[in-house]
C-alpha cells in the first residue's frame, strides 16, 4: 500500500495537474502507485510463469534419471550455493531497507541501502563466475562438451543434469544481472533528487523485483544443491 504521504501529498504547482512527479495519464499520486504496483505484480507474474515452466522440466527429467541427479547434485559445492544463498538473503533485506528509506525520505539511507544491495549482487555473479570455472575445469559441461576430468566415475546421463543446472543458474545470473542494472539506475535518480517522502514508488517497484530474483534462487539453491 501507498503511505499517507504519497497518497494524499498536496499537488505542487505542475501547470493544473498535480506534483511534478505525477505522470500526464493519472489524475491522483494514489492511482499512479496502484497502477505501477499492478503493472508491476503482472511483470512478476510473468517471470513465475516462466521459473514455473523450468522447474516442471527440471522434474521431468529428475524423475527420469534419478540416479544422475543424484550424482551430478553431490559435484557441486554446497558451502558455494549457500555462500550465495546468505548473499542474497542479506540483499532482500537491504532492499527492504532502502524501501523503508525513502518512505522516510532518508535519501542517504536509500542510496547506502542499494549500494550495498548491488555489491551482494555483485558478490554472487563473482562466485557463481569461479563455479562456473570449476566446472569448466572439470569438463562437467552439458551435450557435446561434457568430458569429465574426476578420479571416480559418474552414472549415465549425468550431463543432462549439468544441462539443467547450468540453464537454470545461468537464467538465474541474467536476472541477477538486469537488477544491478535497475538497481543502479534507482541509485542514480535518488542521487539527483527524484524520489522523497511523497513519491518513492520506483523504489518500491525495483525491490519488489529484486525480491523475486531471491526468491527464485531459495529454489533453485535446495533443488540443485541439496537433493
């Protein structure tokens, strides 16, 4: 919901309209938010839809080849994906702070916050980039490259785990990768003045999908790694 603020903010002089914030095509600050938030909620909807369609093929193929599941899940690093599932945890929450800042009109508050919530990012492209390395190193690559270099032998089909694993955690990176981008072009506008008590929406809508980028990741993290 809007604060009390940002739903009942007198109109500064913008010609007739409202606040200089207030986009020509609403009449009130209250239906600008619910319609960027419903715009919003629609795009995440979207996103779901999209995760959904690749965890019903994950389980597809699970249940097809178990055994390489198995196997191919215990290759990978659980103290790595869990690094990273505490990384972006600790982003949500700084996300969620740097909401809370601007509702506050604490711009220096929402600026730290998103620093601080795209240098987590940044930590978890950086150690997904060396796991990646590794399993380079170790020729544990999906179709044609799949050429392990390990001292034991792994079940047939194994590489279709791998093929799986690195769709999933490489849509995944995308994703993280356009919310550094957001994310940065939010820090920006907050540092040239856009955004104050009465009009944070932007704010909100960036953490609201930053969140999703997190959550999808609590997914992928015990589906991967863990099982």
């Amino acid at each position: 919901m809007a604060s009390a603020t940002e739903t009942t903010a007198p109109a500064e002089d913008h010609g007739h309209h409202g606040p200089k914030w207030l986009q020509h095509h609403f009449d009130t600050p209250i239906q600008q938010f619910e319609s960027s938030k419903l715009g919003m909620w629609l795009f995440l909807a979207q996103e779901i839809l999209f995760f959904s369609g690749l965890f019903v093929a994950y389980a597809i193929v699970r249940v097809g080849y178990p055994e390489a599941f198995a196997a191919g899940s215990h290759e990978l690093n659980r103290f790595i994906g869990g690094g990273n599932t505490i990384v972006l945890l600790f982003s949500s929450f700084t996300a969620a702070c740097a909401v809370r800042s601007a509702q506050l009109g604490d711009r220096r508050g929402v600026s730290i916050n998103l620093l601080i919530t795209m240098v987590c990012a940044a930590m978890f492209l950086i150690i997904k980039y060396f796991e990646y390395g590794l399993k380079f190193e170790h020729g544990l690559l999906p179709g044609v490259h799949w050429h392990p270099h390990l001292d034991h032998t792994l079940p047939a089909h194994t590489h279709v785990f791998f093929g799986i694993y690195f769709l999933l955690t490489g849509l995944h990176g995308v994703h993280v990768a356009v919310g550094i981008g957001v994310l940065f072009w939010i820090w920006r506008r907050n540092e040239r003045g856009d955004f104050s008590k009465d009009y944070w929406t932007p704010v909100d809508l960036a953490a609201l999908y930053w969140h999703l980028v997190d959550l999808v990741w609590i997914y992928l993290f015990p589906l991967l790694y863990l099982i």
